[in-house]
C-alpha cells in the first residue's frame, strides 16, 4: 500500500514535482462531452487521475469537468458552439460534419481507444451469423444521434452492400434495449461493447457477431479540440493529455482501484439499491473488454498513448465514403493531415510509465 511518503516520493518518480508550482495557479478546467450520457466508473480511465491520490492533473494546471450528451451528433454542436472544450471524435459521424460544415473546424488530437470497442448482437437463436445478413434488417441503436447507424452502414458498404433497407430504432439502454431485443422488435443491436455489456447484466443473452475484417482493425476513438484552443492552449492540452494517458494506464493495470477512486471523486455516482460489491461485480464484467481496447494492440509499431497516422486517417475517409454515400467527401475534406496531429503526443508520453504500473499494481484506497 502507498503511504504518504511513497506517495510523495511518486510525484518525483513520475516526473511531477517540476510541475507542482502550478498548484497554487488557478486551474484550467477542461470541459469534455461525455456521450455516455451518464457519469459512471467507465470513465475511470479518464476520472481516476483526479483523486488527491493520484494527483495527475492538477500538477499540471488543469482538471476535467464531465457533461452530459445524448449523441455525438449533440458533442459536436456543443464543440463547434464552444460549450465543450473537447469531445470524441467518431469518423464516421466527424468527416461528413466537418465536410457539410466548414465551420466546424476540429482537429482530432489524441486517440483514447486504439482497438475497435464497437460490437454487433443479436438473441443467441437468431439467423444473423455475418454482418451482411443485418442488409434490409431493423437494427437497434442507442439513438438516432449514435454511431451504430455509420457502423452499420460502413461495415455493409465494406462487403459491397448497402443499407437503404435497413430500419433504424433507438432502443435506449439497458433495461429499454434488452427489452426490444427480447421482444422482436429488433432483428440486432449495433453499439458500442459497454452499451451491449449492460444489456446482458439486465437478462438478455446476446450472441456476438463478427465485424467485418478491415473495420475490426481499426480504432473506434479519438479526442478532437476546436483548431483555434489547440493554438491557445497547447500547453493545458499537453497537460490534459498527460493526465489522461496516465489515468488509463493506472485504471487498466489496477480496474478495481479505478472504480473505487471514481466512486469517490463523483460520489454521487455510488450505486443506489444495490451494494457496492453487486455494483463492482456489474462493472467489471461491463469493462472487461473495454479496458483492453483502452490499450494499443502489442503488434501496432506507433506504442506511444494518444498516437494517430496518417494511413489510418486515410482509410478512416474512405470508410466515411463508403458510409455516407458521398464520392465527393475526400475532395471536400481536402487535405487529411488536417483532419489530426501528432504534435502533442511526445509531450503527452514524457512521463515515467512504468512507475504509474507498478502504482496501480501496489494501490489500495
């Protein structure tokens, strides 16, 4: 267990103390859209950070206020309207934006989920075994704002087909989506993994279906900042960032402990009518997949936390293409370089990261 002099020397081993000046500095309070639409321990990746404990971003001049959206589509509103500081890019739902609207001018900066977290599911009984047997289905989705309808409609145009067939229902979550799959009112649920992991912990037996090859390979996540705070603020970002990687890297190599110091930087967000130990058993079994997806995969040759490539980004516009159905799309996005950067990232990652391992590995609350 840490002490408070293990804690203090940390600071040091970490690369803190030349930061700790900023402490007695006012704090640049970084809002990001959180389309979970709910404050939970899956945010532990990012929340952990903030606990007196750990201590990974006040050092640096800043801290994370969490706000509540319903879609990506209602964070990008509240990006381009300067109401959110940074929210998550999905390239599927950013690219066509951004195309349609010049003014939304974002720049994806750091990518919080190298694997691909989105997931296809059906009832264990159903006749869809391939994703391009969900072509003229009705597919569940958490919203009409979500990303399961671009990853369907992405995933389809991959295999050659198209999904002007396809109906699309918002099903909510959990309780509301097991129910629509229990009853038949959907033929399939394409959402993320914790979207789906909630639907099982309510009753409903899923049965997962395989992405399809060249979309499974992708990532699913990425941060993007308004280009003009990316000017102005470099520095807060690097040190969000920074937080950021550090908070993953603790939460995946000690999960229980990332609850516990979610549970108690936000305690309004303890579990209610249940115990603390039914509530950790649910959440474990709802990060069990994603708190590897948190990670880049051992073979990806860029290991830096935050990276993106320009190849990546390539393909993520011509997936876009696909999905949208607009051949015009990459001569509207012009240049990809545009679209993110790496420049933050060298910076992110000057940390010390296996002392945050061996933290999280010896950490009790």
């Amino acid at each position: 267990m840490w002490t408070r002099r293990d804690f203090g020397l940390g600071l040091g081993a970490l690369g803190l103390t030349g930061s700790l000046p900023a402490l007695a500095q006012k704090l640049r309070v970084m809002k990001v859209a959180n389309t979970a639409g709910v404050n939970d321990p899956q945010q532990c990746f990012v929340t952990s950070g903030r606990h007196p404990r750990l201590n990974f971003y006040k050092p640096e001049g800043v801290d994370v206020e969490y706000v509540n959206m319903s879609s990506m589509t209602q964070a990008l509103q509240s990006l381009r309207a300067g109401h959110v500081d940074y929210g998550p890019a999905v390239p599927g739902i950013l690219l066509p934006a951004m195309a349609k609207d010049p003014g939304l001018d974002l720049v994806s900066v750091y990518k919080w989920l190298p694997r691909n977290a989105n997931v296809v599911v059906v009832k264990p009984g159903s006749p869809i075994r391939s994703v391009a047997d969900l072509a003229g289905k009705r597919i569940g989705v958490r919203s009409q704002g979500d990303t399961g309808i671009v990853v369907t409609r992405t995933m389809l145009a991959e295999l050659g087909l198209k999904d002007d067939r396809c109906e699309y229902i918002a099903i909510g979550d959990g309780a509301p989506a097991g129910a629509a799959i229990d009853n038949d009112r959907v033929d399939a649920m394409v959402a993320f993994d914790t979207a789906a992991a909630r639907v099982e912990l309510v009753g409903t037996r899923l049965r997962y279906v395989p992405l399809t090859p060249k979309f499974a390979q992708f990532g699913s996540g990425w941060l993007c900042v308004p280009r003009e705070l990316l000017k102005k603020e470099r520095k807060a970002l690097v040190g969000l960032f920074r937080g950021m990687a550090k908070s993953t890297l603790f939460a995946h190599h000690n999960l229980e402990a990332g609850i516990d110091l979610h549970w108690a930087v936000y305690p309004e967000s303890r579990p209610k009518g249940r115990s603390e130990g039914e509530a950790r058993k649910e959440l474990a079994f709802i990060l069990k997949d994603r708190r590897n997806s948190w990670m880049r995969r051992p073979d990806d040759p860029d290991q830096r936390i935050g990276a993106s490539s320009l190849a990546e980004w390539k393909s993520n516009i011509e997936m876009a293409v696909d999905g949208s159905r607009n051949p015009k799309l990459a001569d509207e996005l012009g240049d990809p370089n545009r679209l993110f950067t790496n420049e933050l990232i060298d910076e992110v990652n000057a940390f010390d990261r296996q002392a945050v391992v061996e933290m999280a590995k010896t950490f009790k609350l």
